[in-house]
C-alpha cells in the first residue's frame, strides 16, 4: 500500500510519535511533548506537564506489554497535525477502572494537536473509542 501520508506532514513529528511508543521508550514520548504539553483523552482525562504525561505512559505500557501503533494516516501544518492510528496490544494488567483481563484490542484513534516553534506537543486531544476497547475486553456489551 503506498504511503498515506500527506506532503506536508512533518515526518519527524510523527514518525517519532509512533516509534518512541512502540520502543517502548517512555523519555522519548514525554520530550514528544513540550515541557507544558497537555494530552486530553477525548473521554476525559487530561495530563498536563512531563509528569503526569509520563505517567500515563507508563501506566498504559504496564497494562499492554506488547502496546504498538501504526500510524494510517497524517496531516500536519506548521504548528497543527493530525495522526490517524491504529492501537493494538493485550491488556495484561489493569488501567484505570478496567482490570486486566488478557485479552486482546484493537482500536482506531486519532491526535488531533499543535506545536510550538521547537515541533514539540503543547496541546492534542487523543480521540479514542473506550467502549470498543472495553467490549473487547468483555467488559461491556
């Protein structure tokens, strides 16, 4: 399949946006972000700084050990970008109020967000389908 991508994406924001998820490498996911960078989950949840983004991180890569995204589609402009992914992994352990149950998801998302001048996050919304994760799970009908 030929490459989706859009000419005028910024490869290297997204290339490592996907790559530091799926090494696996939670201090390149954070400096994704600039040093005030939120990530709002579409459902709720906002992590705003280094910090509480690093926790997140490692709370998702603690329940799915084998957590990967690949990327679909991309569009960015100088400060604005959008990332079309899919998310698969098995949940081994629990995360939030869903409990570890092994099995396995797949998920369709999407990071709609800006950057600063330096191409860090300051701000994206991460708008992904909790319920087709938690009928996945067989947590939900």
């Amino acid at each position: 399949m030929a490459d989706a991508r859009v000419e005028l994406v910024n490869h290297d924001l997204v290339d490592g946006w996907a790559a530091a998820w799926n090494a696996r490498d939670v201090d390149a996911v954070v400096a994704w972000y600039a040093p005030d960078g939120s990530h709002r989950m579409a459902s709720g949840n906002t992590y705003r700084g280094a910090e509480d983004v690093r926790a997140m991180v490692d709370r998702a890569l603690r329940a799915y050990p084998d957590l990967r995204f690949d990327v679909r589609r991309t569009f960015a402009t100088e400060h604005d970008f959008v990332i079309e992914y899919t998310m698969r992994g098995r949940q081994q352990s629990a995360i939030g109020d869903r409990p570890g149950t092994g099995e396995a998801i797949e998920v369709e998302g999407v990071l709609v967000g800006s950057t600063d001048d330096d191409g860090r996050v300051t701000a994206c919304v991460d708008y992904l389908d909790h319920l087709t994760i938690r009928r996945q799970l067989g947590l939900a009908d």
